[in-house]
C-alpha cells in the first residue's frame, strides 16, 4: 500500500521527468483542437490500430515495429507488396509499398491508372506522413473503408527515407517541433541532408528514390515534411513551383485542379490549409511572406525541370502530432481522389510540359519587379520584448488567432538565364559526372572513338571556392567567358542532346552559371589548380623578348597597370602578366571541360 507521501512523491518525479522531456514546457501556447478528422482513427481494441493510434497519435513507431506492422498489412491485403529500393549506410532496408488494386508490382506491369509517389522521413523528425499512410494503406485494404481510392489510383509509399536519421531518435531532436514523443534527426548517418541531394545525388537513399522515380514513372509525387520558422493558423501547408519554372502545364493543373479540392477536403474536416510561406524576417511579419521558388537541390524543385509534378507538404510544427498526422491522411486522399477523377487533364498537363524545348532556360528566380501584393495572412498575433540574456528582440507567440494584411513577395522572376545549345560534350575524364546523368535518367549518346569537335566552351573568371563546406561540398561561382574552340574527345566521352524531355534539368546541371550545376556544387576543383609556374630569372627575359616581337604589347602592359594597383606594385604579378599571354602558360587552367554544341552535332 502507498503511503500519501509516496504517492506524492511519485507523481513530483513523474511531473518532473515528464518536464525534463520534449519541449512543451518551452513552446508557444496553442488552441485546443478537435477537428472531424479524429473520426479516422480507430478503436485500441481493432486489430489493425497502428502503433501510433495506439498513443492516440503521440508517439511514432521505432523502424522495425514500423516494418513489422506494414510486412503484416501487406501478407494480409493482396493489394499490397512490400519491397526494398535500397539499404542504408548502417545497414538498414529502405523499404516501399505497392498499392494496386489489380496487383501490378512491377513497373513493366503496372496499370494504366494514375500513380502515386508519395514518401516520409526525408527529414526523419519530420515523420508525420509515414504514420498517416499508414493509416491510409490499412483503410484502403483490410478495412475496406476506402477501397474507391486504389480502383482508380496506384500508390508507392516510402514510410521512412531516411531510415538511419529515423533511428537516432530522441524527444530532443527538433526543440520546435510539438511532437512526436521522441522523433528522428535531420541529416542520415554521415549528416548529409537528403533534401538537398537531388541533383548532386551522392546520399543511397536519395540514389534509390531517384531509381523509382525512373523505374516507375509516377504521375505525381508528394514529399512530406513539417516546417522551421514562425507561428501561423495554418496545420498543414503545401506547394509547388512557379509557371515560370520549367513546367506551366503542371503548376496551373495543381493551380487549378489539386489545390481547390485539397484544401476543401482539410476545410470540411476542420483542419486550416495554405500556402508554403517563409517569412522576410521572423520578427516582424509586416515585411512580409515570401513565394520561394526552390532550384534542383530541392524535391519539388528537382520535379519541376523534369515535369514531374511535384508538391511539398509542410505540416506546421506547432500544431500537436495528431492534427498534423490526421491532416497529412486527409491530404493524400484527396490527392488520390482528384488524381482518379482528373488524370486525363493531369496526363496532358505533365505530356505538354515534356514537350517542352525552350530557347532560353531559367536557372534561378527572385522577386517581380512591380510592388508585392497584399495577402491575408491566417497568423497569431505576436509581441517582441527585450531579452536580458540575448541582449536584443525576442519574439512572444500569444496562441490568439489574427487575420494579418501583410505583402506576399513571389521569387518567380527569372534571374539568370542561359541559352539552350544544341548539345552538351561530357569527356571520358570526368566519369563520376557521366554517371550522374545516368542516374537521372538523362538520354545520350556514347563515343566508341576518339573525335575532334567545333564546340563552345567557358573560361571560368575569378573562380571563388567557398571558405566552408554546404551539404558536405565546397561550393564554387565563378564568371563563365565564352570560347569557341576545336576540342578532342577520347572514346567513352558522351554526347547529351537537349532535344529530350529533361532539357531542362540538362542546362541546370551543366551550365555553371546554375546555383544547383555541377560546377558549382564543386565538382571541378581540379581546373581551378595551377601545375607549372614560371621563376623571376626566366620571367624577365621572357618578357623582354615578347615586347620585342609585339609592338601593342606595351601599350596593352602600361594600360594594365594603370587600371590595377595591385599589379602595378607586385613585381611578380607584373612579370605574371606577360607569362599570362606566352605560349608557356597551361592553356587549359580555368577551362571548364564540359562543352556545348551551338550546331548540330
């Protein structure tokens, strides 16, 4: 029997575990909430509750439970195969679902219905679509409450992307994030963050998505996520690129047909959507929202130059697990729901942006020019007091709602563009990028002999390598000078023509004025090395004698240093000028070696 005074000190250090776990206690109020969509849970007692419903949807289910219970669903529901597109770098199975109806599992017998893409855990912490499909799988099969879906949708679903980062789980992982109970990281095993691996792809588990995406050929593909930054009304928030961004069709579709019927879906069940927004500046919403407009690093940026449609769900981290993971269930059937009714429009939609060979090609946006537009914005109100430990401004959440008339400036002006050529040259001395375009699906053509070409190719100028490493990579910029140039090209050098339908994720890999090109992703650091150098008593006479044999060469030399006080003053760099200009100068330093084909090849 428990004494009062035990019993009270039990519940002190229950009280007081349950503080020094989570954030809750260091978190911004929040309304209560008890939408309709709680009605999609089921009872503790049915044998097919997932493990989250079992915590009323306030934990997450570690890997292996969470494997154990779809590898049950699926010997239990014919509509469903369970199979591996990859294995992590601990070792770990990353596993995906097929849903049919007619049982195709393989992508050379699939249907001629829609499909689906839809995964979790890009961002493990971010697990809120895993436990919703989940929930959405069993319904679709054992239970039978919403058999309509897969008569007219195929769905893959990818519970856990990151499966490492999923098992570094703990209930400090994202200290903004309001559940659940314990949650995984950000980054995989090596802290490489999948999300920004879609063009330079060096992560497997990104490798293996991208093998689906090829293999299969989904219809539409969804990437869920929870979001960073401020407080808003909003529970689950999603977008997508511009029209101005490589796939028109596509964006006005999921302007026109997607968006309106997802967000009434939510609306009926009492949850509150929107737009992906970021805020100008977290402490003072009346600068606004921004429109970002992600490049290829990014899933939906990466789905938009090649005309997969693609949306990125941000369910809001403030908001309690369960609204979230209810949302996310109620957003992926309307996904469904619209894509079996309007998959012909859909069809068309992404078959006219394949089509697609644009002159000039978009590599990255800012703002329009004209004012921004004025936005009713669903936030909470907010008050800033000064800290006496930051010593500055600090943003106070209240939990009240407000209606905010507040700009919305849309990043979707194009902002360095490129001409599209004909054709890119790739030599066999750079296989690691040849294989690259390969792993993406690009179309080319393989040299079985040696061959001298007519090409353009770009001197890259004052080539400026990052002081810290981004994702893993030590990032470059540089300014591309064009050259025209007869170049060789040993056997095993590819040929990439633009006339295909990923023209447009070819130029923003290839071009070096791209922020997500290779080049720029630091993979060409060896053209920014010198290897011969010159010494001061050869340098003089070297000099003399070019003055001799060239009469303007002094003009040219006087007028360089007077423009440039640092080679005025630096007798080296003086002497530097004219081994510049001699024969003796390594004649392919600074020449990026990709080329393009501005004729037919």
């Amino acid at each position: 029997m428990k004494t009062p005074l035990l019993i009270l000190l039990i519940t002190l250090i229950a009280q007081f575990g349950q503080a020094g776990v989570g954030n809750g206690d260091i978190l911004p109020p929040i309304p209560p909430w008890s939408g309709k969509s709680r009605s999609l849970m089921v009872a503790d007692n049915n044998p097919w509750v997932t493990p989250s419903e079992q915590s009323k949807l306030t934990k997450t289910p570690n890997y292996e439970e969470t494997m154990a219970w779809l590898e049950k669903l699926a010997e239990a529901a014919p509509e469903l195969k369970m199979t591996t597109i990859g294995t992590s770098l601990q070792g770990r199975e990353i596993k995906m679902i097929i849903a049919s109806s007619e049982q195709h599992f393989t992508p050379e017998s699939r249907s001629k219905k829609p499909l689906l893409l839809v995964h979790a855990g890009i961002h493990s912490g971010e697990i809120d679509g895993k436990d919703a499909g989940m929930m959405l799988l069993r319904d679709m099969t054992v239970l039978k409450k919403r058999r309509d879906l897969l008569e007219k949708v195929d769905l893959l679903f990818i519970p856990i992307l990151s499966v490492d980062g999923h098992e570094r789980s703990t209930p400090y992982s994202r200290i903004n994030q309001r559940g659940p109970e314990s949650m995984g990281w950000r980054t995989n095993a090596r802290n490489q963050n999948l999300n920004r691996d879609y063009v330079k792809l060096e992560t497997l588990e990104v490798q293996a998505l991208l093998e689906v995406i090829n293999q299969w050929q989904p219809q539409l593909y969804v990437d869920v996520h929870v979001t960073d930054g401020i407080d808003a009304q909003y529970d689950i928030t999603f977008g997508y690129n511009a029209a101005t961004c490589h796939s028109p069709a596509i964006s006005n579709w999921l302007d026109n047909e997607l968006r309106p019927a997802a967000e009434a879906s939510l609306k009926a069940m009492d949850h509150v959507p929107g737009p992906l927004f970021f805020a100008i500046d977290n402490n003072n919403l009346q600068k606004g929202i921004v429109d970002f407009q992600p490049t290829q690093r990014y899933s939906n940026g990466y789905g938009a130059s090649r005309h997969l449609p693609t949306i990125l769900v941000e369910n809001h981290a403030l908001k309690p697990y369960d609204q979230r993971v209810l949302g996310t269930y109620v957003f992926l059937k309307s996904v469904m729901e619209t894509m079996g009714k309007e998959h012909g429009s859909l069809r068309e939609a992404i078959n006219q942006d394949k089509q697609r060979r644009p002159d000039t090609v978009a590599l990255a946006w800012g703002a329009r020019m004209e004012k921004p537009e004025t936005y009713s914005f669903l936030g909470i109100t907010y008050e800033t007091f000064k800290s006496s430990i930051a010593d500055g401004d600090v943003v106070r959440w209240t939990g009240k709602p407000e209606t905010m008339e507040i700009p919305m400036v849309r990043l979707d002006r194009p902002t360095v563009t490129v001409s599209r050529p004909k054709g890119y040259w790739v030599p066999a001395t750079w296989p690691e990028i040849i294989e690259k375009l390969k792993r993406h699906g690009v179309e080319m053509e393989t040299l079985i002999v040696s061959r001298e070409v007519d090409v353009e190719m770009y001197r890259i100028r004052d080539a400026k390598p990052a002081s810290s490493p981004f994702e893993g990579r030590f990032r470059v910029t540089g300014k591309p000078e064009p050259e025209q140039r007869k170049e060789w090209f040993p056997k095993g050098s590819v040929y990439v023509s633009t006339n295909q339908p990923l023209c447009e994720l070819i130029v923003s890999m290839l071009e070096p004025t791209g922020p997500d090109s290779f080049f720029q992703w630091g993979y060409f650091h060896e053209i920014l090395q010198r290897t011969e150098y010159f010494e001061g008593y050869v340098g003089e006479p070297l000099a003399q004698q070019m003055l001799k044999e060239d009469s303007d060469l002094q003009a040219a030399f006087q007028k360089a240093l007077a423009e440039d006080e640092k080679l005025a003053g630096n007798p080296r760099a003086r002497l530097h000028w004219f081994y510049e200009r001699s024969p003796y100068m390594d004649e392919r330093w600074l020449l990026y070696p990709i080329a393009r084909v501005n004729e037919t090849h």
